[in-house]
C-alpha cells in the first residue's frame, strides 16, 4: 500500500500532513534538545516515529520536505511545536479516532525512547516529555 492509498482514508490538507509530521518529529527534537546526549536521543526516536503503523506510520515516514522547524533555541521550536502537536492530535480525532490515538501512541512511545538515552539530563528530559505529552492531550 504506497503513501497515498493510506491516507486517502483521512481527507487530510497538504498544510495537515505538514502539522502532523512537524508535530511528531518536532516532538524528539525537543526531547533531544533537553538531553545530554542529544544524538542518541534523537536517533531514538527517529526509530520510535519509523516504526510507526497505520495511516499514522506512512504520514510520518513519507518522503516530504514539509517539516519547517527552525529558530535559535528551545524556546522557539517549544513555540512551534507544542501547539502543532495539540492541532495535530485535533484534526485526526475529528477524522479518525483510531489514529488519533495511534499518533499519540506514536508519539509518546518516541519522547519515552528519546528520554532513555539521558542520564544526567532526566529533571529536564522529564519535564520537556511532560510539555509535550500536556500538548498531545490538551485536544
């Protein structure tokens, strides 16, 4: 099944596929942002979001160049992506629950996965994954 028959279920916006994909790699990338070991959590969730399943697994691993995230700081990619996230969860739950849910899923199996590779970062990495699981569930 290629990328396209997948999500022909869920009547999603180029500008969705965009927020969706931004939300959840945007979502290890803060979580690696707050690690000590920022690679190491990055490349742990990169594996959690390519192994996702279902409509949610072929929107997030498809071929795109649509993930805009950008500024200096935490701060500013914070901004971007835990709104993104709570949009993100908003729009597939009005489609498809079930994959709403398998977003969330997706998304907090990657931020745990990221989250293991601190040691000595773990009150920051938990507090970011705790940002971020609050935007996944604030829909």
């Amino acid at each position: 099944m290629s990328a396209t028959t997948a999500t022909a279920a869920l009547a999603l916006t180029d500008q969705d596929k965009a927020t969706i994909r931004s939300a959840a790699w945007g979502a290890v990338s803060l979580v690696a942002a707050a690690s000590d070991k920022p690679h190491k959590a990055a490349t742990a969730g990169s594996i959690a979001l390519g192994s996702a399943t279902g409509q949610v697994g072929h929107l997030l691993n498809a071929k795109s160049r649509d993930i805009h995230l950008s500024g200096k700081t935490v701060a500013d990619l914070a901004d971007q992506v835990l709104p993104a996230l709570t949009v993100a969860f908003a729009v597939l739950d009005q489609q498809d629950p079930a994959e709403a849910a398998n977003l969330r899923t997706t998304v907090l199996v990657a931020i745990e996965a990221a989250a293991a590779t601190s040691r000595t970062g773990q009150p920051v990495v938990a507090e970011m994954t705790r940002k971020v699981a609050a935007a996944l569930h604030a829909a």
